[in-house]
C-alpha cells in the first residue's frame, strides 16, 4: 500500500511538472502563431501597397512557425480535451472492459509518439551534423525546423501515458 501511494504521488508530482511545461511551450507556441500572423500579413500590404514583397517571409512561417505552432501546442491541445473520443464501444462493452481498450490505447499511442519523435531526432541531428541549409534570400538552417518535432511528440508521449495509468488531468474529449 505504501509503494502504491508513493509511486502514485510520484507519477502526480510528474503530471503536475509537465503541466508546466506544456504551458510554458502553448505561450511559445502563441507567440509563434502572432509572429506569423503579422509577418504573413505585412507581406501581404507590402506586397500589395508597395510591390515589394518580404522574401523571407514564406520560409520563416512554414518552415519554422507552423512547426513551432504545431508540435508545441499539441500536448497542451490533448490535456484540454482536444481530441475525438469514439464512445460507441464503451456503451456495448461497458464501462470497465472500455477502460481498459482505453488505456492500452493511451499506452499504444504514447509508445507510436516516442518512435516518431525519436525518428524526428534522428533527422534533427543529422541535419545538425551535417549543416543542411534552406537554400533562398536567406539561407536557413534545417536543424532548427526540425527540434520542435522530437519535443511535441515526446511531451504528447508523456502525457498520453500519463493519462493511462490515471495521473494529472483526465480530460474527456469531444
């Protein structure tokens, strides 16, 4: 019982560490949706207005913003509840077998989101290494599109696991 209580209080302590940091990247995340926001729109009135277009803007936003946007909003997302629960099963198997499809889903999934991560990392380090380049009016570095990937997933990974064993936030989906 004393194990179960201190292994519990742990996994607890863990949730709440990782509810502050997927807080910490939803605020960078936000910052890099307003960035794109305002760069995506002066290229356009620059364009527009004035016939010269800010070159860089296209590859800065995709490249790198909606990465950002994308893969650290992500876990913060999933703890809210921003998922799609399939709740057909639960009314045919009841309410305990469900559970446990349910778990071993959450488990599953967090084990898919550590291999891509990993698999982004791999990626990440090589092109680290190897010094890859966007080439364009600016040349950007691809490592730096690429580290944001292993971060979302492995938070997203932590989080899907920690919500099937039943720590931290229980949201129920949509």
């Amino acid at each position: 019982m004393h194990r179960e209580k201190v292994s519990r209080g742990l996994l607890e302590r863990l949730a709440y560490g990782l509810t502050f940091i997927e807080n910490i990247c939803v605020v960078i995340a936000g910052f890099a949706l307003v960035v794109a926001i305002l760069l995506t729109s002066a290229n356009a009135f620059s364009r527009h207005l004035f016939a010269a277009p800010i070159e860089f803007q296209l590859e800065l936003t995709q490249t790198y913003l909606l990465v950002i946007l994308i893969t650290l909003a992500l876990p913060w997302g999933f703890r809210q509840g921003g998922f799609i629960r399939i709740t057909l099963l639960s009314e045919i198997l009841g309410q305990k077998m469900w559970h446990r499809i349910y778990q071993s889903g959450l488990i599953i999934s967090s084990l898919y989101l550590l291999l891509l991560g990993y698999e982004a990392l791999i990626v990440f380090i090589d092109a680290w290494n190897k010094k890859h380049m966007i080439m364009g009016v600016i040349d950007w570095p691809v490592a730096w599109s690429w580290i944001w990937i292993p971060i979302g997933c492995g938070l997203l990974a932590m989080r899907t696991f920690i919500m099937a064993v039943g720590a931290g936030d229980q949201p129920q989906g949509h």
